[in-house]
C-alpha cells in the first residue's frame, strides 16, 4: 500500500464499552432486541492485537497507540488517538493499513499520522497484546447501525526481552456506532443492561495494557473545566458539562474498586453532587422526569459513598488530633483504641456497600440513561437556542444575590443554618466553575478561591457538629461515643471558633464581588 494510500484510511470511531461476566457476554447474542436487527449470523474469530512503544512509553504520552492486529493470519497496523469520551461514548482518530506480517511499518503513513508517530519510530518494542474470542456482528434497522463485538481473552504485558510478565483477563461488549443517531447506540445498550448484568468500561484496551505494562496503580481524578464555546448554546453547554460530570465519576470508578482510597471515594461522591447541581441548574431544559430520576439516582449514590466519608472525616479531621495531642487524657486514649477498629470494620462495610451500587445493573441504567440525554443534546446542539452565556450571567447572578442573603450573621446562625449556606456556595461555586471559561480569569479564580475557603470553613463547622451523630451512628458501644464524642467537641472548641471568624471574612469579602458582571470576557 502506498503512502497516499494508507494515508486516506483514517476514520471518525465512536464506541460504548460495557464489562461483564464472561458468561453473560455470550448472551447478548440471543437478547430480543439483538435477534430483531442481526441480519447476519455473528461471526466468531480470534483477534490477537499487539500494541507497540518505546521504551518510555512516549506513544501513550503522546495520547496515541501503534498496534498490529492478526484476524484469520491477515495483519493491518492502526494508529488510534486517545480522542475524547462523551457521554461515555469514545471519540477518537484512526489510521490503519495493511501489512506483511506481524511487523509495523509505522513510517506507512504521512501526514498526521506520519508526524504523531515518525520521532520514536526507531525505538518501538512490543509491549503488550490483547488476545480475544471476538463475536461480532453489525445490528441495523435501516436507520441506524451499530457493530457488536463481544471480546473475551486475555490482555498479557511483555518484558523488554518479549517474554510474558503480567497477564489479565478481559471480557468486553462494545457497540460501535456505524450509521444513523448515535443515541441509538445507548437504546440498545440500556435494553441489554435490562437483562445482563454490566456496568460501563472507561478504560480502552490500550489503557488496561499499559497499565498492566508499566505496573500503573489507578489513581483518582479531578473534576476537568468543561470546554464551552463563547457562542454556545445552552444545550451545547449542559451537553459539555454533564458529559465532563459523568466522565468524572467513571474515571474514578476503577480507583475506587481497586483499592477504595479516601480519595477515590472524595472524588466519586464529588462527581454525584456535581451532577446533581448541573441537573438542577439546568432543570428548565431537561425532561422533568429525566431530571427527577437523575438527580435522584445520584443522590443515592452521593449518600452511599457519603457513609463511607463520613467515617473518613471523623478520623482524619475530628480524631487522629486527639491522639496527637500530648494533654489528650489517657481514658480518652483508650477509648480511641477500641473505637479506631470499630470505625475500620465499619468503614469497610460501608465501602462494600457503596461498591456494591456502584457496580449495579441500577447504576449502570442510570449512567446509560444520562449517556443517551447526552448524546441527543449532542445531536441537538446545531439546533437554534439561547445562548448559554446570557444563561450564565443570570444563574450566577442570582446565586450569588441567594449566597449574601443567606450568608448574613453567621456568627448568630444555628448549625443547620450554617449548612444551608453552605450548600449555597456550594451551587455557586459548581455553577461558576461550569462556566469560568466564560469570564476573566483573575477575578474568577479569586472568586473560586474564596468560594472554595468558605466551602472548606463550613465544612469543617458541619463535620465538627455532625461527628455525635457520625460516632453515636458507628461506634459500637454508647459510652465510648459519648466519652470521645464530648472530648473531641470540646477540644475542636477553638477550631470552631477560628472557623466561624474566618467564614465571616470570607462573606464580607464576596458579598462585595462582582465577578459575573465585570470584566467579561468578549
């Protein structure tokens, strides 16, 4: 193949990634709603695919990944980006181009391709292979079309000798949009979450090889600024946001399977209450029914991952001080000692609990469910409507009128009253961030920061109120709760007050900004 050749093989792919057992994944073929659109028999095949990199990596920072794919002896070399999620639907570039063997010739192509990949071209090695029992098959009603391919094997990492030195297995259903709406591709994948068990797959295949590869732990992941044009609509904008929302709470899933770091949990929940703030901000242009069962559904979700850190906060915040307090009485000691592994179990229940919803057939209709809203806001965004900027001048505005009046007299306020205005900052703050990109930078980020300090000021008022309830909820014998419970109340005394002196602060000094009005960015 010549180099103009390989040079035109490149297209668009976007694709939905859903895990299952192995078992279940044979199913999908005799499912109702499979069996009414397959026109063909599947065809079953092995596909064995090796991904290839320098020694360092570099394709994979790079944000691409060479492979060379064998189906039936046959071999073509691809080059994909990492492109972009949406919605939980992959979009991402790909080149591809027939070969000889089993060797790459990553020079085949020119172009952009050409330049991604031609500066490590001579140092590539074989890293590690994705070996799979493909079923595949391409589902259409004349309207759309979508390929399913059902993967189960094996993802195996190479040394630098090429020899096997870590492997795992896989199982994967993908629905790779061919023709038609692509919100077609989640109306099936939520009539098979109906019947099958499955959750979402964020992670690619080259993903899960490199981090096999290089012994990658997964780590958590911060809330993005979602990318909104000047001139977007409001549906363009809650497209972007909610899409960046999703992705947030996926992107940590693994983390939090892995290993239920505090983090992970920090994050997950963060995600569910960024999401249901979207939700609300954007009510007016939403399904009233959609948006109740969103905001509901993740509601649940942000109170179960809350049990979990709840249990967290007590014990970094409200308690290790206490043992690191020289004066801390040595009764008050020992009843930390016995309620520290009380809090532990505890707190593994809670995180089995909240991994267990995470994992659900329930949470995975939800996500499949916001995925499809996204993707027809996608589709609707050409569509004539508001501009999403006017939008944002007045949500903001109004917010933040809502903050100053509830943020009066805190000092006088009770500790309900303080939550309240806490949850107030806490839309505000949400609110702007969605759309910081609309505004100037440097009074918007002195805005967020001050935002982000009274979050953090309210926050630890609440937590220091809320820790009876907390240990009364977790501690399995009354009078040690009561015992460490006062103690700790009475020790965080100060705190509380420097607390409350420093939200005050923080009031005066946005109750006199102005950051949605001024110096916008045009």
């Amino acid at each position: 193949m010549s180099q103009a050749e390989a040079a035109s093989s490149s297209e668009s792919e976007i694709e939905l990634k859903l895990l299952c057992a192995a078992r279940d994944a044979k199913s999908v073929w005799t499912q109702p709603a499979v069996k009414a659109l397959l026109k063909k028999p599947p065809r079953t095949r092995r596909v064995r695919t090796v991904y290839h990199d320098t020694p360092e990596a570099d394709l994979m920072r790079a944000g691409c990944a060479l492979r060379v794919r064998e189906i039936d002896g046959k071999f073509e070399q691809h080059l994909k980006t990492a492109g972009k999620v949406e919605g939980g639907l992959f979009r991402r570039q790909e080149w591809h181009a027939p070969l000889a063997s089993e060797t790459p010739m990553p020079l085949a192509w020119d172009g952009d391709a050409r330049a991604l990949i031609e500066p490590h071209a001579d140092t590539l090695r074989k890293m590690f292979e994705t070996d799979m029992e493909r079923t595949d098959a391409v589902l259409t009603n004349g309207v759309f079309a979508v390929e399913v391919a059902v993967d189960i094997g094996t993802i195996r990492a190479f040394d630098a000798s090429g020899a096997v030195m870590r492997e795992t297995q896989l199982t994967e259903v993908e629905l790779e949009w061919k023709a038609g709406p692509a919100s077609h591709v989640f109306d099936l994948a939520l009539d098979l979450a109906e019947h099958i068990p499955m959750h979402i797959g964020w992670q690619s295949k080259a993903e899960r090889g490199y981090a096999l590869a290089l012994a990658l732990a997964p780590a958590a992941r911060r809330a993005a600024q979602p990318q909104i044009p000047g001139a977007a609509t409001t549906q363009e904008a809650i497209a972007a946001i909610l899409g960046e929302g999703m992705n947030h709470f996926l992107a940590n899933q693994p983390y939090l399977e892995a290993q239920g770091a505090i983090e992970a949990v920090h994050q997950m929940r963060v995600a569910c209450r960024r999401l249901r703030a979207a939700l609300s901000l954007f009510r007016p242009f939403l399904p009233a029914d959609e948006t109740t069962r969103f905001r509901d559904g993740f509601r649940d979700l942000a109170s179960a991952l809350g049990a979990v850190r709840d249990i967290d906060v007590l014990s970094q915040t409200l308690l290790d001080p206490l043992l690191d307090e020289p004066l801390t009485p040595d009764a008050v000691r020992d009843a930390l000692d016995v309620l520290r592994p009380q809090l532990a179990r505890r707190r593994a229940k809670n995180l089995d609990d909240a991994t267990a919803l995470v994992r659900s057939p329930k949470t995975a209709r939800l996500l499949l469910s916001l995925g499809r809203r996204i993707t027809l806001l996608v589709q609707e965004r050409s569509a004539a409507g508001s501009l999403a900027g006017d939008f944002a001048d007045t949500v903001l505005a109004k917010r933040q009128r809502k903050l100053k009046r509830n943020g009066r007299k805190l000092r006088k306020q009770s500790a309900a009253e303080r939550h309240q205005v806490r949850i107030a900052a806490k839309k505000v703050r949400y609110a702007a961030e969605f759309f910081r990109s609309r505004y100037a930078e440097r009074p918007m980020r002195r805005y967020l920061d001050a935002l982000g300090d009274l979050q953090d000021a309210l926050g630890d008022l609440n937590d220091i109120a809320a820790a009876p309830r907390v240990l009364e909820a977790v501690a399995e014998d009354r009078a040690i709760a009561d015992l460490v419970g006062g103690y700790a109340m009475g020790w965080h005394t100060r705190r509380l007050r420097f607390c409350l002196d420093e939200a005050e602060d923080l009031m005066h000094a946005l109750g006199k900004a102005d950051p949605f009005t001024k110096r916008r960015k045009r």
